[in-house]
C-alpha cells in the first residue's frame, strides 16, 4: 500500500470515531423514552430548528419532562453554569477559574439561592424539584459524563475523575441570580 492510501485510510477512521463521538452526546429526538416519575403520558415535538415544545396533563410532568429535554440537549452548559454560580469553576477549568470562584463566593450566588428556597411558594419548591428530578433522570439514563457531551470527554483528558453531581433546586435559583446580575444595567 502506499503512503497515500494510507493517509486516506487515517482520515476516514479518525473521521468515522469524530462524527461517533460527537453525535453519542445528541439528544433523542423521534420515539419513544421512558423517564421515571412521570404519571401521565408527555409529548415534545421539536421544530425544524430543534426547539423542543412539550406537552403534559400536569405540571409536574410538565416540569420533570422539561428539565429532562433540557438536560438532554445542553447538559454540559447547565454543568458549567451551575459550577459558576457556586463560585467552583475552578474545578472544571483548573487554576484559570479561582479568580471567578473568589468573586462568585464573596457574592454568595449559591448562598442566596439556598437561602431563598424555603421561603419559595411549596408549589414553586415542587416544580422547582420536578424540573432537577427531570434533570437527574437524564443524568441517570445517560450513564457516564461522555456521553452527556464531548465537553466531558475533552474535560476528562485534563480531570479524569470528574464526576457529575445531581442536580437540585438551589442549582435552577442560583442560575437565576445569575441571570438577574446580567440584566442589572437594564
């Protein structure tokens, strides 16, 4: 053979185990899945774009099945943000993020969110717990951080014994803080 073929044969595998690792991470988007807790039947239709629309009888479904489409198409993100917002960036990125984290803690992201939740209507705590029951769910039936994005696989060259938390309700609220510190000049 010669070093052309070769060469042509490199690309094709090394493009072939690319395209696998990237597309492992894609959400479901046609048939059927089985998320635990649900009590009813829940549709999602996603557009030509892939913009989920979901459908349910009841919030709670309503919550759990979003924040399971949620998490099934950006994971990785909601990982990062909530990382963020716990002023623990630093854990994901290494010594590059302890600037943020100091900042990040000194203004108490995460404590306010953790405070706020008890005072929270119980049906906004429900639905608050719903949406990261959803999240978890995903997180479950995903199995390993690989194959809930190829950040994770990259992230896993450099932490290999990163590990994935459970979501929780604080994680949605901090995030919402965050949010509102954004839109502050506004």
């Amino acid at each position: 053979m010669s070093v052309a073929v070769l060469i042509v044969i490199a690309i094709v595998v090394a493009t072939v185990v690319g395209v696998s690792l990237v597309r492992r991470s894609f959400p479901q988007t046609s048939g059927q899945l089985a998320v635990p807790g649900l009590t009813t039947k829940v549709t999602v239709l996603r557009d030509n774009r892939g913009v989920p629309q979901i459908y349910a009888d009841n919030a709670q479904d309503l919550f759990r099945a979003q924040g399971y489409v949620a998490a099934q198409d950006q994971f990785f993100q909601m990982d990062l943000r909530r990382h963020i917002t716990a002023g623990r960036l630093s854990e994901l990125v290494g010594q590059d993020g302890v600037q943020t984290d100091r900042l990040i803690r000194t203004l108490g992201w995460r404590r306010e969110a953790e405070a706020e939740l008890p005072t929270l209507a119980a049906s906004t705590r429900q639905y608050l717990q719903a949406y990261a029951d959803g999240v978890n769910a995903y997180s479950t039936a995903a199995g390993s951080p690989d194959k809930m994005g190829l950040e994770y696989s990259v992230l896993g060259l450099r932490f290999p014994d990163y590990r994935v938390e459970p979501w929780s309700p604080a994680d949605s609220l901090a995030w919402l803080t965050a949010m509102a510190w954004d839109l502050r000049g506004d």
